[in-house]
C-alpha cells in the first residue's frame, strides 16, 4: 500500500494523456459490456425453458394455420390452465399507411392466458355480448381517436367476407390498459375481434386459427407439456411446434441477423484497437520517466519493486476505467436493453471484462515494466 | 514567406519526421481503421439486400397485389381478380397470344439451416406462363416439376443455406412429402432465396383455394407501366394496387435499411468516440514532442496558423490512411460474404452478398476526415499558443 503514492503520482505525472486513455478504454468496454450484455441476454432468454407461456404454431410455418379443434386437445393435456388461441387479420385504417394490428381471438382464454392485459370482466362480456365488438389497446386508440361504441372500418389485404367484399367493420366495446411493463409488447397495442365471428363471415380458412398460446402451472415443465401438445398432432396434416414464449420471440430476432457475428467482430476490433492504444502510452509513459526510475533506484528500490511499479500503474490505469466502462454498459443495457429481452450485463460477461482488462494491463505494462526492470542506474541518469 | 509556403515548410517536416513517431501515430490510424471497418461493414450488409432485392430480370415488369398488401405474403387475390388483371390493357403477349401475367402464391414454410438454425423460407407457386415472365429463372440442375405433382425446384442461394434440400431429397411440406427435383439461378435476384413448385400443386396442398397472392405481368414496351396502371386502378371490380417491380422491391428493404443503418451509426459513433480520444492522445503527445521545434519555428517569425493548420494535416493524413486500411479490411473480410436475414417487408429468408460500395467507402472516409479533425484540432490550437521562451528554455 505504501506504493501506491508513487503509483498514483505515476498515473497522474501527464494528466491529459492519462485521462485520455482512461477514456477511450471506458469506451471500448461500454461497448463490450453492451453488445455483450444484449447479446447474451438475448442468448439467455433463448435457452430459457422455464416459460409460463407456450406458444404453439403449425410445424410447417408461423404463417401457416391451423385446426382450432386442437384448443379442446389441448385442454386435456395436464398442467395447461388456459389457452388463447389468435389469427392474424392484417388490417388497415383508412389505407395502407395506416396498419392496425388486428388480432382475432377468444377474449376470455386471452385474459387468462395475458394478465398483463388488465382486461376486465366486464369488457369479456362486452365481447360475447356483441359479435362485431372490437376491444382495443391505449395506444391504438390514442393514435386514430376511437372511443367506446365507435364503429370502425377496417381494410384488410387478406380477407374476403362471404359477400365477396373485404370491408369490415367493428364496434369498439371497450379499450384496455395493460401494465407499464407490458407496454412494448405489441399485445398491448392491438385491436382484438371476436374469433367467433369473423371466422363465420370469413370466406376461405375457416375453423382454422393461426396460434395457440397456453399457460401453464409450472413453468418448469414446459419442454415436457410443449412435447406433449406437439403429440395431440404427430403424424396429422397439421403437425404443430410449440415451444416457449421467450424462445419463439428470440428465434424470431435471430432470423434478422446473425448477431454473434456481429457482436464477436466488433469486439475483436475493438478490443485489438485498445490494446494498441493503451501499450503505447504505457510505453511513451515509461520512457519518459527512465531517469526518474533510475532515481528510484539508486535510492534503493529494488529492480523487481520498479518493474512491479509500472506494471501495476498499468494495472490500476486499465481496471479502473474498464470498470467504469462496464458500469456504463449496464446503465445503457437496463435503458435501451428492454427492447430485444435483455435487461442487465450477465456477471459472466463482467466478470470476462474484468479478465480482458487484467490481460491488457499485462500485455500492455509488461514490456515497460521489464524494461524499467533491467535499467542500468549509470546509463539512465547520464541521460543514455 | 507567404502563409501558404510557411504551412508546406512546416507540414513538409512534420510528415518527414512522421516515421521516428511510427508508434503513436499507428494510434490514430489503426483506431480510425477500427471505426471505419465496423461502420463500412455493417452498411454493407444493407447495400447487399437492397441490390440483391433491385436485381430484376431484363424485360420491365409490374407486379399487382391486393390494396395495402406490402408483401406477397399478407395478399390474397380471388380467382376472378387474378383474371381481370391478365386481361387488362398493358400486358406484353408471349409466343401464342397469352398475356404474359403469371399469378403466383407466396407462402413461407420452417426449413433447417445447414448450421441447424431455424429459418423461413418463401415457396413460390409457377404456372407454365411465369416462366416465360420470369425469363432470367433458368435451371443449373435437374429437372423442372411436373404439373400436379409435389415437386419443387430451389434457387440457388436457397440450396446452399437450407439443409436437406439438395436435388434428389424430399421434404415434408404440411401433409405431403416433396421431391427436390431441380435448382435454379436467377441472375442473382432474390428469386434464388426461394423454392418454387406447380401453382396449383401448392395452393391445394396448402389449402389456399384457386386465388393467389399476387400477379407480375410484363409491360407492353409500347406504352410502359402508366396505361396498366390506369387500365387495374379504373376497373372498379379490382381491389389492387400496382408497382413497377423495382418500386415493389425497394420498399422490401426500407425496414431492414433503417435497422442496419441505426446499428452501424450508433455502433460506428460509440467507436468513434474511442478513436477520438486515441487521435487526441497521439497528437498532444506529437505536439509535446515537438514543443522545441515548433517554438523555434515560432521565434524565427512563423505564424500561428501554419503550425495549427500543420498539425491538422498531419491527423488528417493518419485519419485518411487509417481510412484507407479500414475500407480495405471491411472489403477483404466481407465484400461478396453470403449472409441472410428476414428482411423487413421481404417476409422469408432474403440471402445476399454484402456489397462494399464506393458510395460506403466515401462515407468511411468522410467519417475518418472528422475523427481526425476533431482529434488534430485542440493540439494543434496548444502548439499555436505554445510561449515560445519556456519552450524554447524546455528540455
């Protein structure tokens, strides 16, 4: 400890450099702790298997419907408590420009399966009550100005009635709000029909629904209730796959881009440009001070006391930025993380930071420090 | 001695005694070289999708869907449309007097890439006359499907991503099983992303009925796009809308432009940042170096300017090289690289190749000039101010 007024006077002897390259390292490492951090949040939520929600598609596509027979299967299979089943509608106001996220759907399994939704009982008899009902999120509502018991006129680009014409239109029964935290999904900001009545007025796919979403009791056993709901249907024309919520959200973003490939080339680069910035001020440091640590030790000091000296300005330059960096990283992870399903920097990933930055310290202050190590007293005063 | 002379004198020694400084000043050009590839490349990827998506074939081509409808995939067109469309005015005619229309239903099925991962692929149903429309779809392998069987031919993009679809392997489709029979290229467009199988075929075995989900037409060459467009807009019994194939496919990739092009800015400004304080760092400790130069430059009755303005043509002499190795690298490691996404509008997996364009690799040095300026900037206003007698009195 007695040291370590040298190693800060060290630190400090060019403060303009010294805070500089504290910088560009807390830079380097918030973007480390950042792409990292998403990126095995993104990793983690993937893997999660214990899900409370399942979600059920057609094996052969997302896109591709199925029987809605299946619900009362499904029922049968145990630890499932409810189940909501919904079928994209594509919808429009007014024209293209203005979608609607229009979901048509069973209320009631809805607001047992989504209680993030806050829909009231109330608004579920408001449903059965009125088949062309429409209970619609804040935020739709907010956008084009609906109130309750407006008729809405919907396009679709899909759907043609049984009159051959593709107009619907929906009286808004109620409008909901979901929980705070619950806001981005896009659950909370879509506008939900009755399934049993555009199913009747539909012309073509009918009886059919596009998505199963089931709650469970225990989230633990997901993969073995999501194997038996892919059971009621093996070897039918409508083979399903079911898998978590979480996991078929992620593989939906993993399908953008491959994001490990990303993220490992941008930090490799980032990281190799740091290493490269930080041992050339260690060393310029270093070569500067020759005469002052030759000081040191004709005082006395000895060779290994000097090499460890600046191998540990090294240490303490590095660690204390690259922690300063991380702990940017999870600020800016918590605020813009929420977005792709990540929410903190996993400890592995800081943990494996505080690793880089101990070897960058290494590599950056050893070739300095050994030669500080082997300076000959004579030589360096005189200046050689 | 004129300013201008006074500035080449100086730069001129500046850049001469550029090698005795190699190592703080690779600094600047590796730092810049890092942010110029990260942000060239991720662009890349986003000039890749759009080319691959602008890739038509030769004839001019109109593709209608239903109103709305922004993707193939979420149109549906009756029976009865898909004929009005092919006898509307406007539409070039084949060998026999045909309408060259081909309606074509586009779906997406679950199909393994070869690393295992998920992905979507897009099916795409051909009657005999698309193939007279879509005449840059020629097979490199097999054989074309025969009407009413389950076969299906890959594109050439799509065969290598996706595992078991190789020619000669079958595939379960929903309830049927399917013969990979042939493969085919399309001049690089984004048709090669796809499978393409018997219209009919496919519509029954997905239980999709006697509609589709969009007709491409060529254009008579007499008149062009404008007369079929007023002949589908003025039929009132049409609910669709009609683009030029290069609009349609444009507006594909305004999704996955924005979201790349977000990425590369924030990724490519947070890096930017780092490299900035690696350009101060390297030139204030140029300038330090040099203190007795510059102050015996001064004393013998040169002006401030000149060592500013050297000092900036220094960084951004290092910024431009560092420029240059950063374009180079982005276009070494990933210029014609196959990746994939589900682009946007696009629906199904899009395959492309990153395209590092010149118009990218401006913006690269565009952005390296900055790093450098804003870097050379506030040492060079220290050596201006630099008192020339401490300086001079300096070690």
């Amino acid at each position: 400890m007695k040291y370590f007024v040298l190693i800060w006077a060290g630190l400090w002897r060019k403060k303009t450099r010294t805070i500089l390259t504290m910088l560009s390292i807390m830079v380097a490492f918030l973007l480390y702790g950042l792409l990292q951090g998403v990126n095995q949040g993104i990793r983690a939520t993937l893997n999660d298997t214990t899900n409370s929600r399942l979600w059920t598609s057609s094996k052969t596509s997302a896109g591709i419907s199925m029987p809605v027979s299946l619900l009362e299967q499904m029922k049968t299979v145990k630890g499932v408590t409810s189940i909501a089943h919904l079928s994209f509608f594509g919808g429009f106001y007014q024209n293209s420009k203005n979608p609607v996220s229009v979901f048509a759907t069973n209320v009631e399994g809805l607001a047992a399966v989504y209680p993030e939704l806050r829909i009231t009982a109330e608004q579920i008899s408001a449903m059965k009550a009125t088949r062309t009902g429409a209970l619609i999120g804040r935020p739709v509502a907010k956008k084009y100005g609906w109130k309750v018991g407006d008729k809405v006129p919907i396009g679709t680009t899909i759907w043609i009635k049984d009159d051959g014409l593709n107009g619907w239109a929906f009286d808004v029964i109620g409008i909901f709000e979901s929980e705070p935290q619950f806001a981005a999904s896009p659950l909370s900001s879509a506008f939900w029909i009755n399934y049993d009545y555009w199913d009747e007025a539909r012309r073509f796919d009918n009886h059919r629904v596009q998505q199963f979403i089931t709650r469970i009791d225990d989230p633990t056993h997901a993969t073995a209730i999501s194997a038996q709901i892919d059971k009621l249907s093996s070897n039918s024309s409508d083979e399903t796959h079911t898998q978590t919520e979480n996991a078929a959200l992620q593989s939906a973003l993993k399908k953008i881009a491959d994001i490990d490939f990303i993220v490992n080339a941008v930090v490799y680069a980032v990281m190799f440009t740091l290493l490269f910035l930080t041992a050339n001020t260690m060393m310029q440091s270093t070569r500067e001070r020759i005469p002052e640590l030759a000081v040191l030790k004709t005082l006395g000091f000895p060779s290994s006391a000097v090499c460890a000296l600046v191998l540990f300005e090294s240490g303490v330059l590095c660690l204390f930025a690259a922690m300063v960096g991380l702990l940017l990283s999870a600020v800016a992870v918590k605020i813009i993380g929420s977005s792709v399903g990540a929410t903190i920097v996993p400890s592995t990933v800081v943990g494996y930071g505080v690793l880089i930055a101990l070897v960058l310290a290494v590599i950056s202050g050893l070739p300095p420090a050994l030669r500080a190590q082997r300076l000959n007293i004579v030589d360096a005063l005189a200046g050689r | 001695m004129s300013a201008i002379s006074q500035i080449a004198a100086v730069s001129a020694m500046n850049v001469r005694s550029l090698p005795q400084r190699l190592g703080t000043s690779s600094v600047v050009v590796i730092g810049i070289a890092g942010v110029v590839a990260v942000l060239i490349s991720v662009l890349a990827m986003s000039a890749g999708f759009i080319r691959t998506l602008q890739k038509t074939g030769p004839e001019s081509r109109a593709i209608v869907v239903g109103t709305g409808a922004s993707t193939e995939l979420v149109s549906v067109l009756s029976k009865d449309s898909v004929s009005l469309i092919a006898d509307s005015s406007g539409i070039a005619k084949g060998a026999n007097g045909q309408p060259l229309a081909s309606a074509e239903t586009v779906l997406i099925v679950n199909l393994n890439k070869r690393n295992g991962d998920e992905a979507s692929a897009p099916v795409r149903g051909f009657t005999d006359i698309s193939f007279a429309v879509h005449p840059e779809i020629k097979l490199t392998q097999g054989r074309l499907f025969k009407r009413g069987l389950t076969q299906i031919i890959v594109g050439k993009s799509a065969q290598r991503l996706y595992r078991g679809i190789d020619v000669g392997s079958q595939i379960k489709l929903q309830d049927s099983i399917w013969t990979v029979v042939g493969a085919f290229e399309s001049n690089g467009s984004a048709r090669e992303s796809e499978l393409i199988a018997d219209e009919q075929t496919l519509n029954s075995a997905f239980h999709r009925g006697s509609g589709a989900s969009s007709v491409w037409v060529v254009l008579d060459p007499a008149g062009g796009f404008q007369p079929f467009k007023d002949a589908i807009t003025s039929n009132p019994r049409l609910q669709v809308e009609a683009s030029t194939e290069k609009d349609f496919e444009t507006n594909q990739s305004d999704q996955i432009n924005r979201i790349l092009s977000l990425v590369a800015y924030v990724l490519g400004g947070i890096m930017a940042i780092g490299a900035i304080f690696g350009a101060l760092n390297t030139m204030y400790s140029a300038v330090s170096v040099r203190s007795r130069e510059i102050a015996t430059l001064r004393a013998i009755g040169f002006g401030p300017v000149p060592v500013v303005i050297s000092v900036l043509l220094e960084a951004l002499l290092l910024a431009l090289m560092g420029g240059l190795i950063g374009a180079l690298i982005a276009w070494g490691l990933f210029n014609g690289l196959s990746v994939d996404s589900v682009g946007g509008g696009f629906g199904g997996q899009l395959i492309f190749e990153l395209a590092v364009t010149p118009e990218l690799v401006a913006i690269g040095f565009l952005w390296a000039c900055g790093i450098g300026m804003i870097g050379g900037l506030f040492p060079a206003m220290r050596a201006a101010r630099l008192p020339v007698a401490t300086a001079l009195r300096a070690a």
